[in-house]
C-alpha cells in the first residue's frame, strides 16, 4: 500500500518571486536614499560620497536592466525612483554645451605634477588661451616651462607653487594667504579689451577619506577673499581640490561654474587616465561664459580645463 503525498506547486515559487520583487525594491530604496540623503553623512564620509555621486549612474542603469529582466511591474517601478532623481540632480549638466556668441577671453588651468613641459603644456597651446594658470611650478620644471610659455605669453605672475602666463597685461599682482602654511595662490588684474578683470589662481589643500579639514580650511580662506573683493568682474582658476557636487564647494557661490554654465557634461579631471572627479576648476563672476571643456595634458595626473568667458 503506498500513500501519495501532494506538494502544493506555488510553495516552490513563492520565495523566488518575493526574491525578485524584495531584492531590487531595497536596492532601488537605497539608490534613492543616497542621493537624497547624502547630506545626513558628516564629515568628511559625506565630502567623498558627494564628490563620487555621479556615478550612482552606473549602479541604477544596472539595476533597471534587472528589474526590466524580472518582467514585474513593482521593481520596475521602484527602479525608476532612483532613475528620476538623479536625472533631475544631474539632467541638466549632460544637456548643457556651449553658447552662442563671441568671447573676450580664452582661460587655461593646469596642475602639472610631474609633467614635462613641453609635451603637457602641447595641447593648451593648441587652444591658444589668452591665460594659462599653472599649479605645482617648481624651482626645477619653472625654467622649462618658461622656454616653453615665453615667446607667446610675455607677461607673468608667480607665487610659491602657482603662475599665470598671460598674453595681456598684467599688473597689482599679489600672493594671498589660503591659511595653509606656504604661498599657494595669488591675485592679478588682467587688462582684458573690455577691461579690467581680477583673477585669483590657487591650488587648494589636498582632500582624502578622512583628510579634509585642511582642504575645507583652505576653501574657507578662498572664498573669503573672493567675496571681499569689490572687482566687477573676476576669474577663479585651479586645482582646488573639491569636487562641484562636494557639500563644501557652495561656500564658492555665487561665482559660477563655467563647466556647468557651457561644457558638455560632467568634465571630470583626475586622475587623468579614466576620471573620476573635477577638482580643477574655471569660476567667474560678472561675465558670462560661452564654452567649456577639457584636454588631456600628456605626463599630469590631471587634465587640464578650459573655458571662454565674455560680456
């Protein structure tokens, strides 16, 4: 005699099905979390979480694409939680490009590291900018870059570790003092067609996990001295050192972004070989910026910026 024993056949699928639901909803809470709530992580954590925001991109494409596999309307709907958010925090960034309209001045920043001067600074010259900003000049690659700078820009400011080659005029140039211990940073007038403009050239103390006081009190200085500065019109160029999208990065308003105002995209910098993040930067107040964009510099860590601003 044998006895049949029935096993109720949705039991067995039951808990793949909740599996395929529960797992992408949580992920797809979580996404969204993050970029909502990133101001809620203190410190330094949240400096590095909001300078790598961008590239949540990467995880929520993954997660639509699985949840599209799933063939279920509630992950699917759940994925597109993150989807809009980050679209509405970054849309506007990727839709951007340049203006049109003429430019009365063409600006170039570099950090140059180890770079050999010629072969970096290549690509700048291509570009022909009227300015070129440079950090980390030293006592051993300042005469290379001087015979490499000097035949089409005659005029220069030097201070410390940062210089500005200028094929206009410059005058009242000046270290100023970002609290960090040595000369990282200077102001010049650039007679400029349409007239005066002040600009600042700095290079901004370094930020890592867990080290930022240092580049935040170096911000801090910064902004402090742009603000106070009555100039009408005015540039801020380097390496500052702090991503657009860091938390601290506003104390820098209202001058304005000339990637964000006229580049293509997010404009990352470093590291050079696949960046990550834009610590190099081209800020104006008073002007208006018509096109923005970035070169790689051969030999730096970092690409160089550029941007064209006028009236």
């Amino acid at each position: 005699m044998s006895v049949a024993v029935a096993v109720p056949g949705p039991a067995r699928t039951r808990r793949p099905w909740r599996l395929a639901v529960a797992v992408p909803v949580v992920a797809a809470a979580g996404l969204t979390v993050i970029l909502l709530g990133r101001g809620w992580v203190p410190g330094s954590v949240g400096s590095v979480l909001d300078s790598v925001l961008p590239w949540l991109a990467v995880p929520i494409v993954l997660l639509l694409g699985v949840t599209a596999l799933t063939r279920q309307w509630v992950p699917v709907a759940a994925a597109l939680a993150p989807v809009l958010t980050w679209t509405v925090m970054f849309g506007p960034v990727l839709a951007g490009g340049a203006r049109d309209g003429g430019h009365d001045l063409r600006v170039a920043s570099l950090n140059l590291g180890r770079a050999s001067a010629g072969p970096a600074l290549a690509p700048l010259l291509e570009a022909r900018p009227d300015l070129i900003v440079l950090q980390e000049v030293t006592a051993a690659n300042r005469p290379a870059i001087t015979d490499v700078l000097a035949g089409g820009y005659p005029y220069l400011a030097g201070a410390g570790t940062v210089a500005v080659f200028s094929r206009l005029p410059l005058s009242d140039t000046r270290p100023v003092d970002i609290r960090i211990g040595w000369t990282r940073a200077l102001r010049t007038t650039v007679r400029a067609p349409a007239g005066p403009i002040r600009l600042y050239a700095a290079h901004l103390a370094s930020a890592r996990a867990g080290m930022t006081a240092g580049r935040n009190r170096t911000l801090t200085a910064l902004a402090e001295l742009v603000h106070a500065d009555p100039a009408p019109r005015l540039l801020l160029a380097g390496d500052l050192n702090t991503a657009t999208t860091d938390r601290h990065f506003t104390v820098l308003a209202p001058l304005a972004d000339t990637q964000q105002e006229a580049g293509a995209g997010f404009g990352f910098t470093w590291p050079a070989r696949f960046p990550l993040v834009r610590p190099d930067h081209v800020l104006q107040r008073g002007m208006s910026t018509r096109h923005a964009w970035v070169v790689a510099a051969p030999g730096s860590d970092h690409r160089a910026v550029l941007a064209d601003v006028g009236n």
